[in-house]
C-alpha cells in the first residue's frame, strides 16, 4: 500500500473550567468552557458574559507522514 501524508482531526476532549482560544471561524476569540456533553458545548464569553451552546465542533489536527492511505 502506497504511504501519504495524512491529517488527522479528533474531537477535543474540553472539561468545564477550561479557557479556550478559538483561532479564526465565526466563534473565534477567548472563551470559558462552562458545559459539555456527548454532542453539545456550552461556552461563554469573558468579556459579555454571554453564552452559547453549540454542536461539538473543536478538533485537534495533526499531520503524519509515511501514512498508509486509504486504511485497510
């Protein structure tokens, strides 16, 4: 089987507490995790003290080389 690079997204595991920095998109900025189940976050701003319940949407990508491709 032929190697790629290859990149891989996984839902980030957030617990309640934590400050988060959003990098770009419509939700970016500095944020409070203050919610999280199965399929939802709850998130709230430091500044307006608003919040928000989303979709889980908050990935960490990585890249790898010399990946098989497509997986077997």
């Amino acid at each position: 089987m032929a190697k790629h690079t290859v990149l891989l997204f996984k839902p980030y595991p957030m617990a309640v507490g934590q400050k988060i920095h959003i990098v770009g998109g419509p939700r970016g900025g500095d944020w409070e995790v203050i919610e999280v189940s199965e399929r939802k976050v709850k998130l709230r701003c430091p500044v307006s003290f608003r919040e928000f319940e989303w979709n889980r949407f908050c990935y960490f990508t990585e890249e790898q080389q010399d990946r098989e491709w497509p997986q077997q």
